[in-house]
C-alpha cells in the first residue's frame, strides 16, 4: 500500500520528514543503523527524512522506519494517518503529536516568510520570556512549575528562526494587543520594548492596525499566520495559512484558502499604520506602562 505525495497535501509530508527526524536524533540514531532495524536502504531512509521527496510513501515502510527511530504505536499511527490523509488540507494537534511533531515548528524550517495577524496577544515569535511565562501560567494555572521552564524555553528558541537570513517575519497587531496588560506593567513595558526592537530588524516588520481605522479587513476572524516558501518546483514549494486554537492548532493548505487568507493579510497590512506611525503608536503605548 502506498500514497503518492502531492503539491497540495505535501506539508503532511513535511510533518511526517520533522517527525522522523525529531525521533531520529532523539535517540541518537544514523541513517545506516535506522536501515539496518528498518530492513531498508539507507536511500529509502534519506527519502522518508526529505520533505520534498516526490517518490511514493509506502505505508509498511513507514511503520518500519517508524519503529526503527522508536516511534510509540500511537505516534506512528499518527504519521500513517497523515500520510493516508495528506490531501485533506488539515491538521489538529494532539497530546501523542506534541512536541515532537509540531506542525508550526515543521512549517518554519522550511518557511522564508511568515505573515501574522494578532487580535489579541502578542504572537509566540515576538514574545518576550516573561510576557510568555505569564501566558503559560494564566492557560494552566496548576502546571508544575518545570513545565512551564520548558514551554516557556521551547517558545523562545522558537524564535531562533529569525536569526536566519532568509526569513522575513511581518506582524500586524490589533491595537488592542498593547493594551491589554500581561502580567506587570513592566512586563508590558518590556515586551513594548521587545517590539521596537524587533521592528528595527531588516527582516522584520510591525504594524499596528489603529482602533479608528474602523473594523479590520479580516472581519471577525481571530490570530493567523500564513507562512510560505516560493520555489518554481511546486513539491519545494510550501504555502499554508495556520490558525491558532486553544492548545490546539489547524492548518489549511487547499491553494484556494490559502490565497484567501494572503489576500486578508495584504488589507490588514494596507489599513494598519504604516511603519512610522507605528513606532508613534509602539513608543505611547510603552508610556503608559510607566505611569
């Protein structure tokens, strides 16, 4: 039984590659060893770790790999339902899929650009620690402190992808963002601080969408983020809009969609402040943070 990748369901594809590989170097493994437990070639393994790989995914080799970088029967079951469903254009974590194959971490290896819309808090890439351990803290009150240490420090290396050169980020924040207090006022302070910071980056911009430029051009849809990479060869390629939910998320990557949610982004992008504007909007929110 195989599945044969497609341009349109190829970032289950991605996933599956991330996943493989996040249990790969977990333990430690080669290539060479992971083919000898698999009863594969070495070629075979390299195709299942790549992504962009257009040969057909074979669903007992799958499970074979998969065990052979010891994957649980869940998790495997896990990267045989996305390899049998990859056209499907949709995605929703759970607690067998978390952290190791995290479709937003899969999707940002590869990106070389990431549009966000955020209504209400400061996105994960541009969050200080702070402001983000508080973030933790209010969504599962009763964690033990540990977990939320590696949450918070699973966030912020996150945000080891703006270091690369080829990635652009650009953020549009509801005024609103700034306004409602995260932790202390000096954790607000700081993130504002954060934000200006990160709006002097060559690769990095922000916008702030005033609350008199009337609704937002996304209408009542919440935070989202579109993240691509253009290459001419449609399977190197990659294009998905990703919408946040509550400890979960969902991605859609049916072109169509997607287009739909560039086009939103672009409106914002024309209705918010333009940058000048925003440092004025950024600096007076970060005053009122010292009263």
């Amino acid at each position: 039984m195989g599945v044969q990748g497609t341009a349109q369901g190829h970032a289950a594809r991605m996933q599956i590659a991330r996943g493989l590989r996040q249990l790969m170097e977990a333990q430690g493994l080669t290539q060479t060893s992971i083919a000898r437990a698999a009863d594969v070639s070495v070629g075979t393994v390299n195709r299942y770790l790549a992504w962009e790989d257009r040969g057909l995914l074979k669903i007992p080799t799958l499970r074979a790999i998969a065990a052979a970088v010891g994957a649980t029967p869940a998790q495997a079951d896990i990267l045989v339902a996305l390899a049998q469903t990859q056209g499907n254009g949709w995605w929703r974590e759970n607690p067998e899929a978390v952290p190791w194959l995290s479709p937003l971490h899969a999707f940002e290896e590869v990106a070389e650009y990431e549009y966000v819309w955020a209504t209400t808090l400061v996105p994960g890439l541009a969050q200080t620690p702070t402001y983000a351990r508080h973030l933790h803290e209010q969504e599962d009150p009763h964690a033990d402190p540990a977990v939320i240490d590696s949450r918070v420090e699973a966030r912020i290396k996150r945000q080891e992808i703006l270091d690369r050169a080829d990635m652009r980020l650009w953020i549009v924040l509801d005024h609103a963002v700034l306004r409602r207090q995260v932790g202390s006022a000096k954790t607000m302070a700081d993130q504002i601080d954060h934000l200006l910071d990160l709006s002097r980056r060559p690769r990095v911009t922000v916008q702030v969408l005033p609350h008199d430029r009337g609704a937002p051009a996304a209408g009542s849809g919440g935070h989202f983020l579109v993240l691509g990479r253009d290459d001419p060869d449609p399977m190197r390629a990659m294009s998905v809009a990703y919408l946040e939910l509550h400890r979960r998320g969902m991605y859609l990557d049916d072109p169509a969609e997607v287009a739909e949610y560039h086009q939103m982004f672009q409106a914002l992008r024309t209705q918010a402040a333009d940058s000048g504007q925003t440092q004025d909007l950024l600096t007076h929110a970060r005053s009122e943070y010292d009263a």
